[in-house]
C-alpha cells in the first residue's frame, strides 16, 4: 500500500505530505482545486513522462516522494534483481525534475533509471485514469484481461517462450535459406582463394632468402671485374703486391741471423706475404664459382612478382599469407557446417511446431472456457450496477491459414505471439440487440462501468496492491452511484483503493475521506490535502449534494449516506 506521498513545487502545490490508509481513500473538492494534480504527482512518481511545465512557477525543481510497503514476493524480488536493498518490505521512491530536463530517481536512496522505476511501478499501482476506461476499445487488451480472469496466463507465458524460441529457429533458417545462393557464391571464392594461395607453394622466410639470391645475380658482372682487378693487384701482374713481398722476404732473409731486431719485421712480412696469399686463392676462387645466369635472374623476379601479387591481396608478409589462408579454411569449413546445421534446424522446428502447436491449442481452449465465465460474471456486475438487460460476450476468430502448422477443429491456422486467431469482448446495452464490438456500440458512462465490472472481478486475481479512480463516476449518478461506491468498497477489501469522486454516494463508503482544497495566498495559489473528521465528512458530502448553500437536509442526508464502519466515524 502507499502509505505516505510528499509534493514540492509540482504545478500548484507548493509543499504537500499525506498519509493514506489501507481500505477505500475518497479524494474530493471543488473543480480545479488539484484532485488530479495529486494524482499526476503519483503517475510521475511511478515513471511517467515528465514535464517541466508542471514545476511549480518560480521554482527549478520539482520533488514528489513516496513510501511504499510491499509484501508481494515477486515485486520485491525484482527490486532485489536491480541491486536495492529493503527493509521489512518498505519501498521509499523519490523522484526529481529540474526545469534543464534533468531526472534523477531513487530507490531506497539508490539511484536508478526512469524505464526501471517505471517497470517497478507497474507492479505498484493500478492507476485508472479519466479516459483510461476507453482502453476497452482496443480489442489487443481483451485477450489480456480474459488471461488475467480465466487464470490462463500461465499457460500463455509456457506458450510464448516456446512460440518464441520457434520463432528464433525460423528465423535463423530464414537467414540461412535467404542467403544459400551467397553462401555458394562465397563457397566458390573462398575455395579459389585457398587454391591461389597454395598453388604458390609459399613457405615462410623464402622472400628473404631469394631476395639475397637476386642481389647476388644483378651484381655478377660487377662483382667479377672487382675480383679480377683485385686479382691483378695482387698477383697477375708485374710488381704486384705478392711479387713486391717476395722480393721483401728475399732481400731482408740474409741478414735476420746478423741483425736480430729484423727477425720480427721479417716474420709480419711473411705472414702478410701468405695472408695475401689465402685472399688471392679465396678471390680466385669465388671469381670462378661466379655464373651470370640471366634465366635464373629472370625466374627469381617472376616468383617475387607473384609473391607480391598475392602480398597485395592477402597481407604483407607470406606470414600473413599463410596466416589468411588458414582463415579462409576455416570459413569454408564452417559454411559446410552450416549446410548441416540447416537440415538439424528444419529438424528442430519440425519439433517445436509440435509443441507450440499442442500448447496454443490447450491455450485457445482455457481461453474459451474462461470466456464463458468472464461473460456470466460481466453481466452480474453490470447488472448489479442497473444495467438490466445487457448482454456480454467474447468473440473468438479463427482465420484459416494454409501456411499454418496448427490444426484446431480441422481447419490449418497461423499462431501468433499470444496464441491462436483473436479475441474481442462484444456487447449489447438492451433486450433484443445483437451483440457488436465495444468499440462500435458502448457510450462513454458504459464502457466506465464495464472496465469497473471487469476491475471487480479481476480483483483477486490482480497482484497489484494499489488501485487509482480518477473521475470513474463521469456521466453517472443516483442509484448507479451507490453501486459504484459498494463496488469500489468490495474492491478496497483487497486493495488499497483511491477514488477522486464529485458524487456523495461514492465519497459516502470511503474508508478514509481526503479534501483537496486550493487557496490564495497574497498573489500565489497553493493546493492543499487534508483528511477528514466525521463532522467535515458530513459538511464536504452535504456540500457535493446541494452545493454552497447546505441545509439540514442535506447534512442527515449526508450522514446516511456515511457508512458506519468509516475509520472516520463520530463516536
């Protein structure tokens, strides 16, 4: 229940706290003293859609709060879920808009988002508006209500996980099957891919060591007149460098035994004399192990091309070739993969469409058997409501579908997100009409009437703690009031139940009876909220039956309407 709701700076209240009570709340008051701003207040505070314009004027922020205790399991395991502690079941929601377009919301002093308030606040508050009965005109709640009645919501919630999943399954054949002549298009390339990367024979580190060998052949020519002029110098030739050595050693040997100081000078001779002579042999050497092969040359430069080629394409390095020839493997085993996996997916859904087959037909018929007793419980509240004479019902249709898998009563359908074919609730206001759609036949005062109907008897099955009629009685009075007012008292045995209400009849059965009153204080107007002793009850409920000007008439008519187990009560 909402025990407790403070307001600053929102439209004209200024500073406002309440606390509420379990049972039937009544809010009255005079027309635009702010009964629906209160109500707009709590809307805002549950995630609805903020607008600066409704901070008070003058002011940067506006601050609705409200404390909330709750003892349903799964509305508190999902406050759980979001990380927000709670303690002994109290919720305290605080929620505030600064006229930047700035929100800020909390949760037991945790911040949290609009979309998770607004999710936790569906769970709070059952918050029927002043047109909210017009709803009733959109056949695609009908099925919602009748689940929510016929206690086959659960059977739809096993229905729709598994429709779901099929429909998962068929998409990723769809995908599959939408994309075959590309899968065989990529199949065709990858497989020339791979096939151009290892015609090539490629192996790591191989463009190193051809580059060495190409710089080699182009410096042949080159490199052999060096070595054939380095030759020259150093023995092919009259006073070349070994010849002048040796003539070295030969003049310095006879005078080594004389002159022992020489013996070193002659030993570095002669051991430069027969390192020169190595070089000369290793030149030698290698000027004629040298070959100028222009064919060789020439297929070098046709395998680097090639490597370039595929470089260009593949990556910078063989590495990377080699690195991108096992991806593309890859990717051509899995599309084979896939060519499997399509024939276990065709597999799959054949499966699941007889499960959700079986579960949408066992959903159709609880919905058909709820539907009887929905139509005999409408009619007995509406009746009770002196609606004599009208007729209820809830039309089933069934569209054939040849590409349907479902087959209910012979005939092949399609299933949809929420089951087989639609639902929409029909009606008949007098004797003898036939029953048509809601849409085309209820008046406003009706359709008030049938959402209360229906609020009635969903009343148990409806988890919802706290339940808000804001104006239900438009268009309504005398004896259908008074029915109105039972019903809502029947409801708030359950519930926490708030009704703004201009007739007395209704206001005459609250629990707790609130007036809202709007005052003008040097030149601003603030609204204000205040609960009800006995003796205010009887002058507000007089005053809504006669106007300004109350009789003692109107006053023990009031007191009659009273009921004697208001918390109010004179004693």
């Amino acid at each position: 229940m909402l025990k407790e709701i403070k307001i600053q700076n929102f439209a004209i209240i200024e500073n406002l706290v309440v606390n509420f009570e379990s049972g039937l709340n009544v809010l009255t008051g005079e027309t635009g003293a702010g009964k629906s701003i209160i109500i707009d207040a709590l809307n805002l505070l549950l995630g609805g859609r903020a607008d600066t314009d409704s901070i008070r004027t003058g002011e940067t922020t506006a601050l609705i709060e409200g404390l909330f205790q709750i003892t349903n399991r799964e509305t508190l395991s999902l406050v759980e879920e979001i990380g927000v502690v709670t303690e002994d079941g109290e919720l305290h929601i605080k929620r505030q808009v600064s006229n930047s377009g700035k929100n800020r919301c909390f949760l037991n002093d945790s911040q949290i988002t609009v979309s998770t308030l607004a999710k936790i606040g569906d769970r709070l508050v059952d918050l029927h508006g002043q047109h909210d009965h017009q709803t009733l005109l959109h056949p695609e709640i009908h099925v919602d209500l009748l689940d929510l009645f016929g206690k086959s919501k659960q059977s739809r919630d096993k229905y729709s996980k598994e429709f779901l999943e099929y429909q998962s399954l068929v998409k990723n054949l769809q995908s599959l099957n939408t994309s075959q002549q590309e899968r065989l298009q990529k199949e065709e390339f990858l497989g020339f891919q791979i096939s151009e990367i290892d015609s090539a024979n490629l192996s790591e580190g191989e463009e190193e060591v051809i580059m060495t060998e190409k710089n080699k052949l182009q410096h042949s020519e080159k490199t052999r007149e060096a070595l054939q002029r380095s030759q020259t110098l150093l023995a092919d030739q009259s006073g070349s460098i070994l010849e002048n050595l040796r003539q070295i050693l030969k003049e310095l040997e006879p005078f080594i035994e004389i002159y022992s100081d020489l013996a070193s000078p002659f030993e570095r001779s002669q051991s430069a004399f027969y390192e020169l002579e190595d070089v000369e042999n290793a030149l030698r050497s290698h000027n004629q192990s040298l070959d100028f092969n222009p064919e060789q040359l020439e297929k070098i430069e046709d395998r680097l091309a090639e490597i370039n080629g595929l470089k260009r394409k593949y990556g910078n390095s063989i590495a990377e070739i080699l690195l991108k020839r096992e991806k593309f493997a890859t990717e051509l085993g899995q599309l084979t993969i896939n060519e499997e996996n399509t024939k276990k997916l065709v597999e799959e859904i054949n499966k699941k469409e007889q499960v959700v087959s079986k579960l949408a037909i066992e959903l159709a018929e609880k919905r058909e058997i709820g539907a009887k007793s929905l139509k005999q419980g409408v009619e007995k509240e509406l009746k009770e409501l002196h609606m004599n004479g009208v007729r209820f019902g809830v039309d089933f249709n069934y569209p054939a579908d040849t590409e349907g898998f479902v087959e209910f009563r012979n005939t092949k359908l399609k299933p949809t997100s929420i089951g087989l074919g639609t639902l929409e609730f029909l009606f008949s206001p007098n004797p003898g009409e036939e029953l048509r759609p809601l849409a085309k036949i209820a008046s406003g005062g009706e359709l008030s009437r049938i959402m209360l109907a229906l609020k009635s008897i969903l009343n148990k099955q409806d988890t919802i703690p706290v339940m808000i009629f804001d104006e239900v009685d438009t268009g309504i009075g005398g004896r259908v009031a008074e029915k109105i007012g039972d019903k809502l008292k029947k409801v708030a045995e359950d519930k926490q139940v708030f009704c703004i209400t201009h007739l007395p009849q209704i206001a005459g059965r609250a629990t707790t009876h609130y007036r809202v009153e709007k005052q003008v204080h040097g030149k601003r107007t603030r609204s204000g909220i205040r609960q009800l002793d006995f003796q205010e009850r009887v002058e507000e409920i007089a005053r809504m039956s006669s106007g300004e000007k109350i009789t003692q008439a109107s006053l023990q008519h009031a007191r009659e309407l009273i009921e004697p187990s208001s918390t109010t009560e004179l004693t």
